[in-house]
C-alpha cells in the first residue's frame, strides 16, 4: 500500500483520521502542521505531490483568487465597472490553470481536490466540480460549501444529515459561524480547517480506495 498525501493541510485533522483507520497519510504545507509533526512533509505542495507515485492524493488547493466569494476582488476597488486588477487577474489564472493541471496529471489512481464553490473565470479553466456538500450533511450544524472534483474515487453520502438549516434569521447565523469569524490573523485557518466530522466521512469512504481493497 503506498502513503497518501494531503496537501496543503497544516491542521492533520484528515491525516489523522486516515491513519486512524491503518493508512500511512502524511500531511504537508509551507507552514508546520499543528499535527504529528512525524507525519508532516513541510515544504512546496507541487513538488511534493510530484516527487513521487501516491496510494492517493487529496489536495486542499488555495482558494484566495479561486473563490467565487472573492470574485470582486478581481476588480479594481471591486467593481466590474473599473476593469480588473491585473495583479490579481494573474494569479487567479496562475492558481487555476496549476488546479487544472494537478487534475489531469496528479501521480495517482485516487485523487481528490478541494476548494470552496469558485467563481466563472476559475470554473471555464478548472471545469464543474464533481459534488458539493455541506458539514450539516456529516453532523455538524454549520453551513460551508465544500466542492470536490474527483478522480477514482466515489462521491461523498451523507451519514449523519441535522439539516436542513433554519430559516430563523438568528438560527441560521449561528450554523454560519465560519463566515461570522472576524477579521485577525487565525480568520484563514478558521475558514479553511476541514471539519472534523467531514474528515471522518472522508476516512471511512475512502480509505478502502486508497487501501486498494475497492
């Protein structure tokens, strides 16, 4: 059975879940994991993918010029009116056509990537996501759309739905904590940590994939 990677995760939150269920998973960043750092590749995300042939790959690329929730910020004083900003316009391109070619090329059977819904400039490069889901479908009340593009592996099924969300205006603030958290320098691990209930998920229905026994 060979290793699996998960780029681009400081946290170990999947890794962990996966080695709970007998995988060697390492996961790696630029920054040092708040996990077991015995099990962590600190450094570049593409070299490392490409350093080698993986039992499977799961790739949390960065979001900041991918996210549709961004989208504005392409543009100069964010309006569409005043032409795009060039500098970011760049590095959308960059970072999308970089997700583009981790998909077709990624050095494995089993590859899934992830980012949050994206907005049309990145979607006409990258191409439509294979499903979307939500933590609510995994047990936590929380809303953030989690998209996921898929190759040899199955979609993901909900195993412990609490929606659907409340219509209750202060209800529904509470389940949209994540896009509550203010501004500081921990709002972007808190915005992208993997909920610990979808890591579960993404263990138990994979894992049998990346063991080669599916």
């Amino acid at each position: 059975m060979k290793p699996v990677l998960v780029a681009y995760e400081e946290s170990g939150i999947i890794t962990s879940a996966l080695r709970d269920r007998g995988i060697e998973a390492y996961s790696n960043d630029i920054q040092d994991t708040r996990g077991n750092p015995d099990w962590h590749i600190k450094g570049d995300a593409m070299e490392v993918i490409f350093s080698r042939e993986w039992g499977g790959i799961i790739c949390h690329k960065v979001c900041t010029y991918l996210a549709n929730s961004g989208a504005k910020h392409l543009y100069n004083d964010c309006k569409k009116e005043n032409g795009i900003n060039l500098e970011r316009w760049e590095k959308m391109l960059f970072d999308a056509k970089e997700f583009r070619y981790v998909l077709d090329n990624a050095p494995t059977k089993f590859l899934a990537m992830e980012n949050p819904i994206i907005h049309c400039h990145a979607k006409a490069i990258i191409g439509p996501q294979t499903q979307c889901v939500q933590p609510w479908w995994f047990g936590t009340k929380e809303i953030k759309a989690t998209c996921w593009w898929l190759r040899g592996l199955p979609s993901l099924v909900k195993t412990n739905d609490v929606g659907p969300v409340p219509k209750d205006v202060a209800e529904r603030r509470k389940w949209a904590k994540v896009h509550q958290c203010p501004p500081g320098p921990l709002r972007q691990r808190i915005r992208s940590e993997t909920d610990r209930n979808h890591a579960e998920a993404i263990a138990d229905q994979w894992s049998e994939y990346f063991k080669g026994t599916k």
